[in-house]
C-alpha cells in the first residue's frame, strides 16, 4: 500500500500493489497459486478481488523466471469504508501470502 496512513477521502489516491517473487530454481506462472483471497481486518474483500481478479495482467503474470518478480497494482479501489487501523493480507486456503497495515483517518 502506498501511502500505508492516509484519510478516508484520499483512498482514491492510494496504490494498492500485488507481488510475485520466484524464489525457486525453475519457471513457474504465480496464476498456478491462485485461487487466493484478498482479505481486509480478516474478512474477504469483494472490492480487491473484483479490482485485481478482472484486470489485465502482464505476460510475466504467466511465467516467471527463477529470481525475478511480477508486480500489478490497483489505484482508487475502496477497500475500506471506516477510519481505523486496518490488516489487509493475502491467502491460499489457511496459508498467509502476505499482510500489509494501513491507517485510515478520517480527516
């Protein structure tokens, strides 16, 4: 999340970022993981997962050298309707990918 604190009327501003690192030896497509879930404060959240689940990825999205990671990013998705502090994470089944946290004040 860039910036991770900011006010509820600037969510449309904030950048909300998925990466992929190849930590292995071989080629492998980050799409082969999913399904994941885009969680906020633990709840799935339609508004990240409809941002990412129904835009254009790049090619490296599909193959992804050894060593090398994919980024995709999302600006203006409101993910959160409430001032507050907030865990936003990514999951495979019980598995955490990743967990960020964001301040949201409300002025």
């Amino acid at each position: 999340m860039q910036p991770s604190e900011f006010t509820l009327s600037e969510i449309g501003q904030v950048r909300v970022v998925l990466t992929a690192r190849n930590d292995g030896s071989e080629t492998v497509s980050p799409f082969e993981f999913r399904p994941y879930d885009l969680k906020v404060d633990g709840e799935e959240s339609m508004a990240l997962s409809l941002a990412f689940g129904n835009g254009v990825m790049a090619p490296r999205w599909s193959s992804l050298p050894a060593g090398e990671s994919a980024t995709d990013e999302r600006i203006g998705v409101a993910f959160v309707d409430a001032a507050g502090t907030h865990v936003i994470s990514a999951h495979r089944g019980e598995e955490q990918l990743a967990r960020v946290t964001v301040t949201v004040r409300a002025r």
